[in-house]
C-alpha cells in the first residue's frame, strides 16, 4: 500500500434537493482534488437530506429514493469523479425493483460505482429496509468498509468490518446536538446558528459541549484504537430540516488521533495523508492478533431480541 491523501467533508444540505446538493458535492470534490486528495468522503444522505425523510409516506419515499447503480445520483457522481479524477463518497436513499426501501451509501469512481452499503440499522423512516451484510472494498490498494451512523454505535459492526480486512473504514453520519438519555444531550438552538456570524462563540461552545464534540471524543477515537483502522468520519453541519447539526468532519488514525478536522461553520473538508506504517505499529493491530474467540464466540453469538430505541427521534415525536 502507497501512502493515500483523503479527504472528509461537510456541508449545510437543502432536504429533498438533489441538484444543490449534488453541486456542493460537486465544488468540494474540486477543491479537494485540487489540494492533491483521491478521495473525498460526504456525510450519510448527503445527496438527498437526511432528517426530514421521518415526514415522508413510502409513496414520497419511493419517488426520493433512486435504483443504484442506475439511478440519476450515481451517474452525476460518476460525472464528478470523472471530471476531477477523485473517487467520491456519499449518501442517499435506495430503492430496488420489488419497492423496499435503504439508506445507502456509495464510492463512486470515473468508471463508476465501486461499492454500495446499506445501513444495518436505518430508523429516520419506518418503511426503510434494515442492509443484510458487510461492505469491504479495495481502494488504491488500501482496503476499505463502510458502516452508517448508528451501526458504529453497535461496537461489533466496527470489529467485524476490521476482522474482514479493512484498514479504513467510512462512517458518514447525521449525529450531535440530539436528545439522549446522556448527562447534557439535547437540541442546540437554532437561533445560534442563525447568529453565527454576530456570535460565533456561542455556537462554538454549544457546539463542542457535550451536545456535540465532547461526545462525540468519547467514542470515535476508541473505534480507531481499539480496531488498528483509520477512521473517515463525514457529518453535516447547519440546518438538517429543523435540527441543527456541527459538522466536526475528521479523519483519525489507528492510533485514535485526529489528523485533521472541519472547524469552521462553512461548506469544508478536512484533509491527511495516511500511511501504511500505523496500520502494523497500532496497539488495535496487537490486539486483533491476540483475540481468543473460543472463549467468547458463542457468548457474542447468542440469540437475542433487537431492540432500537432512538432518544431524539422519539423527543420529536412525543413534542410534535
């Protein structure tokens, strides 16, 4: 594996318009290829909005959502890649031939799609469809996975993912500055966003409090570490619907540091050269050789019913 320049991006999304988004998806792509990146990563629905999908029917649902690798997205992304010889990484829904419903997730290349993901745990809209499988992938001669939001919260997606040989694994979200059962979770105002500009400290702090960055650091770097992986972390920041989300977009090494982060409310993407080296050198990479599976095996294996009970989803819910 040769050393590999990759970028992680955020943006404030428009719900429902693909054309804007697929154009800003467009001008980061550029600018990042221009700084001498290959990849570039976008957060978890990018191409379509995210939040407001919890409104639609499955009729409004099924018109979003487009065939993949066929649909009109894909072949705009391919565009992309092909323009700024980038190979580009974004989200949007699915849709297949029998009308079930994904959140999905696609690395787009000039040749066009490389690899498809859906997420093993959707909940934004009930009449999603839950993925089936893994996703590991080679990219300049790196291997890589996938895993949406929420499924990194489940700590044996992100073992499994590594366990099947990935050395990077993309984790575009739509996460922060929700309501949880969490000491200081909660919304963040959207009127600071709205003043950003006349007080940028205040959003500053909501946004690294423990609304938002603070939490985040409590888990991320640990899914690096723990696995020996680097970590391509993608979020939105502004208005998603009629939440308010921070961005934060960053990439993390095996060794759980961060390499480089999106620290301002702009469109932006945060950028670093990895290298092989750290792979080998992590304590994850350690940790991975010395696994006993005999001894909990058929612990991890047993039967259980699952449950998934999103805070923030149901405090709408119950306020709306």
């Amino acid at each position: 594996m040769d050393n590999l320049r990759i970028s992680s991006a955020q943006f404030e999304n428009r719900s429902g318009d693909k054309e804007y988004n697929l154009s800003v998806i467009d001008k980061l792509a550029r600018k990042a290829a221009e700084k001498g990146s290959k990849v570039i990563a976008f957060h978890e629905c990018s191409v379509t909005g995210y939040t407001f999908a919890r409104h639609l029917d499955k009729k409004q649902m099924l018109d979003l959502a487009e065939f993949i690798p066929e649909g009109e997205s894909i072949l705009k992304l391919t565009e992309i890649a092909k323009k700024y010889d980038i190979v580009v990484l974004a989200g949007l829904f699915e849709k297949d031939k029998n009308e079930r419903l994904f959140k999905a997730y696609v690395c787009v290349d000039k040749n066009g799609l490389v690899a498809k993901y859906r997420k093993l745990h959707p909940f934004i809209n009930p009449h999603l469809t839950p993925g089936e499988s893994y996703c590991v992938f080679d990219l300049f001669g790196w291997k890589c996975g996938i895993l949406i939001c929420y499924d990194n919260n489940i700590i044996e997606n992100v073992r499994a993912t590594a366990l099947l040989g990935a050395n990077i694994i993309f984790m575009p979200h739509v996460t922060m500055c929700t309501p949880s059962t969490r000491p200081g979770a909660g919304f963040v105002d959207p009127k600071f966003w709205e003043n950003r500009e006349s007080d940028t400290n205040s959003l500053r702090i909501e946004f690294d409090g423990l609304k938002g960055r603070a939490w985040l650091m409590k888990w991320l770097p640990s899914r690096a570490y723990d696995n020996g992986v680097y970590v391509v972390f993608s979020n939105p920041v502004g208005m998603d619907d009629d939440q308010l989300k921070n961005g934060c977009s960053m990439i993390i090494d095996p060794f759980g540091d961060i390499l480089d982060e999106c620290r301002t409310f702009n469109d932006s993407f945060a950028t670093a050269t990895i290298t092989p080296e750290k792979l080998t050198q992590s304590g994850g990479y350690r940790y991975l050789q010395a696994r006993r599976p005999e001894l909990y095996g058929e612990i991890l294996a047993r039967e259980h019913k699952s449950e998934q009970k999103v805070a923030w989803l149901n405090a709408v819910k119950n306020n709306g």
